[in-house]
C-alpha cells in the first residue's frame, strides 16, 4: 500500500515520464517497486515522446534484437 500512494504523489507532482522516473529514485527505500508502479502510470498518462524512443534504441537489448 505504501508504494502505491508513494508513486501516485510522484506522479501527481510531475508532469514527464522522465521526471516521474527520476523522482522516483530519488525516493529511496523501495524505490524499485515505486518506480515501476509510477513509471507506468506516468507513461499511460503522458504516453511515448522522443526522448524515451532515443533512451530505448540505445538499449542494448534493442541493438541486438533480444527483446
């Protein structure tokens, strides 16, 4: 329950994939499970933008086709 009210006021108070991934590390603790849980509530709401396309093809997974 903690990591869920955790990561809907990390994503209530960002307004960019980004920022809600970073400020959910920021957060310390368990921070996996926060960030996991706001990252895809921030991307239903803010959906894919350029810079999240850049960030997965430079993944070495997508280069090598093991995904």
């Amino acid at each position: 329950m903690d990591a869920l009210s955790m990561a809907l006021h990390t994503v209530m108070f960002t307004s960019s994939f980004k920022e809600a991934a970073c400020r959910s590390a920021d957060l310390g603790g368990d921070c996996d499970t926060v960030g996991s849980i706001s990252c895809q509530i921030a991307g239903a709401i803010y959906g894919v933008d350029e810079g999240m396309l850049k960030l997965y093809s430079e993944m070495e997974d997508f280069k090598h086709q093991r995904f």
